[in-house]
C-alpha cells in the first residue's frame, strides 16, 4: 500500500480506512474517538504532537497492512517459503494485533455492555480466541512445522506421528472459526448499533480485519501446505 496520510486528513477517517492507525492516536493521547471529526495537523496541535513523528508513525502503520493475498503464488511455492510466509505475514502481526486489540475489547465491554450485553459476550469470545491462538501458533513454529519438513524425506520413520500433529492443528483451525462464526453472528456481522461510540465501533472493525487475516491465515496452511503431506 503506497497511500500516504497528509495533514488535513480527519483524525476520524483515517482510523476508519486503517483501524491500526487508532493505537498511534492512542500513543500521542489523541482523541480519535469523539473528537476525531478534525484534520489531522490540529489534533497534532492541540497534543503538542510533533507533526513530522504523528506523519511517519501513521504511515508506517499503513504501510505494514498487508495486500490481498495472491494464493496462486504459494501452491507452487517450497514449504519452508510457504512457513517463513506464514510465520512472518500471519503469526508475527496476529500477536501484535492481539495484544494491542485487547484494551480496547474491555473498555468497551466494561463501558458498554450493560446497555448492549452481547458485549460481555463479545469480549469473553475474543479473549477466548486470543489465548488458543497464541498457544496454537507457538506450538506450530516450535515443534509441528519443523516435523513437518521432515516430511519432505520420504524415509522418516515417524510419519503417522507428524501427520497426526497437522491433523490436530487442522482441529484447532475449525475451533477458531467456530468463535470467529460466533463473533460474527453475535454482532450482527459486525455492525455496530446506531449509539455505538468510536471505540465501539473501532473494535468491531478491527474484528472483523482480524477474522479476514485469520481466514488467509488458515487456508494458507489447510488448503495449499498441510494436503502436501496428509
């Protein structure tokens, strides 16, 4: 993405084109919420933000959003170029997006939720989602994907073992579109209600880029790595 932010962009739109802007606002204790319907160049001002920084920050946050995927590339791809991909276009910003996603899920949960209960619900899916995720992953890099190259010798001894930990990555994956299903269903698609603040709204948004990502994610390895080998 090549797109870059000039100064009398809304503080409100950018964060609606590119949700992951809100964490930098958040840095400089700019209000990209309720007050986010000014240029950017004076809610610098009224920070004492130095314009130049708030710019580069912003766009590099716009610049590391990944295009969409082009899949055909990766079935004629190595496997270990397809995990190298994986590890460093899905699980690295996965982890990132989790952790900084989390405070805002409970503030609006905290804030909102005893007007729009299926928020407490929202949060303790997201949560939920967040913990399997981290494990999932660390397992994958950790002992599954180097057991799975082995694979590539077709005299390993312990083949039905390795194929039996892919078969269980391939359950997990079901049982995180199971949540995501949930999220989805119980936000109405991710529509936020017609009083939902810019929090609110940020969170739903960001949710769903995160089902996005973690669908890529997951039929990267279903559909093109793990059928090389099981």
């Amino acid at each position: 993405m090549t797109m870059q932010l000039t100064e009398d962009r809304l503080v409100k739109d950018i964060v609606n084109e590119f949700p992951k802007t809100s964490d930098v606002f958040k840095r400089h204790r700019i209000d990209f919420c309720c007050g986010g319907n000014i240029p950017l160049l004076r809610a610098a001002a009224e920070q004492s933000a130095d314009m130049q920084v708030l710019l580069k920050e912003l766009n590099e946050v716009i610049q590391k959003e990944n295009p969409k995927e082009d899949l055909k590339v990766w079935t004629a791809s190595t496997s270990e170029d397809i995990i190298e991909h994986v590890i460093n276009q899905y699980h690295r910003p996965l982890e990132e997006e989790l952790s900084l996603l989390s405070p805002y899920v409970t503030k609006v949960a905290r804030v909102h939720g005893g007007s729009h209960e299926e928020l407490l619900r929202v949060h303790d899916l997201f949560f939920e989602l967040k913990k399997e995720m981290l494990e999932h992953t660390a397992k994958e890099e950790e002992s599954v994907f180097p057991l799975l190259l082995k694979l590539e010798d077709p005299a390993v001894e312990n083949r039905e073992e390795i194929i039996s930990y892919i078969q269980e990555l391939e359950k997990e994956h079901d049982h995180a579109g199971a949540i995501l299903k949930e999220l989805r269903d119980i936000t109405s698609d991710f529509a936020p209600p017609a009083d939902a603040c810019g929090s609110y709204r940020l969170v739903y948004k960001r949710l769903e880029d995160l089902e996005g990502q973690t669908f890529m994610h997951v039929h990267l390895e279903n559909n093109i790595l793990f059928p090389r080998y099981i």
